[in-house]
C-alpha cells in the first residue's frame, strides 16, 4: 500500500486529532491539519497533500467554497467529504463543485481508510445510498439544455477501450466494478479514464458523466 499524503480540515479539534492519528496509524502521511476554510486553502497550496479530507461546515466560509479554493490552487489535489450530514444539496453541491467523494460520518474506521486510499487513486468513493444520488443527477444535468455551441465540438476520438470504460461510468459502476466486467487491473482502467478527461478537456467524473449521457452513452 503506498503512502497517502492526507490534510484533515474540520472544526472540531477531537473530531479533526482522531482522524489524523487513525490516518497516521494506517501508515499515512498527515501533512496539515486546519480548523478553518480559507486557511486549509493556504497551507494545502503550500504543502500540497493527495487528498483532503473536509468537512461540509466550517466557521468561515462552506466546504463547498474550499473545494473551489483547492481546485483553483492545486488542480490536481482530491477531495474526500467527511461530514455528519447526507442531506441531498449538500452531497449535490460538494460533487458539483469536484469533491472526489462523500462520506458521512458515521461510517466505520475500515470504510474511511478505504475511502482514502481509493480517493487518491481518483475513484469516486459514496457512503452507500448516496451514490444513486449522484448519478440521478448527472441525468437530470443531461436532460437541461443544451451547452453553448463549441464546447464539445471536434472533440478527440476516443479509443474503443475508452469509449467502452466511459460507458460504464456513465452507469455509474465503480473503477472496481469496471476494472471485473472488463477484465483489466485498476490501474488500467484508471489510465483510461484520465486519458479520456485529458483529450475531452473535462476536469471531473462529473463533467465526464454528462459527457458519455449527452453523447448517449449510457444505453
């Protein structure tokens, strides 16, 4: 297992030590910790974890505006929510705005590691009954209007191994799940789904999904 680069940001001191040491236990590195939003933002562009592991609500700004603030800073960072609430704008609006994944939590120390280590392999991690949620959503932002004119124009041709894998995300199926119905290693099927963001100038498994439903992928 390789070693996760980790910032916990929540505002509860307890809540936010007993992450980091469970993390530090499992054999990770915690790079930061932070109580506040805008100075998780700070100190993440400055020592640049794998992932963050946030909070919805913080006492200076919403964790929906840190995941704004991370992406805007650090690109390439993922971001896993750790929040005592599932409720459905909240789960919507963290996705939207390029959380990795969302867990609630109550879920078990195994779970949360797990979620960790598949959050930094860029595999959207949901606490059960939520991923259904989400991928509600990308139908129903496929289903709206059309994008201006050029935003998908020319796009690159994809392979036939990557068309193949972007079906099954627009399914909804996990890297796992793909990686056993294709026949191919996670790794393979991670490659392909970054190749796949790369030539279509996408940024996420949100802007990727409602690619593949746009351009009737999810049959």
């Amino acid at each position: 297992m390789s070693v996760v680069r980790v910032m916990v940001v929540d505002d509860h001191p307890m809540w936010r030590e007993g992450v980091a040491r469970d993390l530090t236990e499992a054999g990770h590195q915690v790079v930061a910790t932070s109580g506040e939003g805008r100075q998780a933002i700070r100190v993440a562009a400055a020592t640049r974890p794998d992932v963050v592991v946030l909070d919805l609500q913080l006492p200076d700004v919403s964790g929906v505006a840190v995941i704004r603030g991370l992406r805007a800073a650090l690109p390439e960072v993922r971001v896993l929510m750790l929040s005592a609430s599932g409720e459905q704008q909240g789960v919507l609006d963290a996705m939207k705005a390029g959380a990795t994944g969302y867990l609630v939590k109550s879920a078990a120390p195994a779970e949360f590691l797990d979620a960790v280590r598949r959050t930094a392999a860029g595999e959207p991690v949901f606490t059960p009954g939520l991923a259904g949620l989400v991928l509600g959503e990308y139908r129903r932002l496929a289903a709206a209007p059309t994008p201006p004119a050029g935003r998908y124009d020319a796009a690159p041709r994809l392979t036939e191994r990557e068309t193949e894998v972007l079906r099954l995300v627009a399914k909804g199926l996990s890297y796992k799940q793909i990686a056993g119905r294709l026949g191919l290693s996670h790794r393979t099927v991670q490659n392909h789904v970054q190749n796949t963001l790369g030539k279509l100038q996408l940024h996420n498994r949100v802007e990727l999904t409602r690619y593949a439903i746009e351009h009737g992928l999810d049959a």
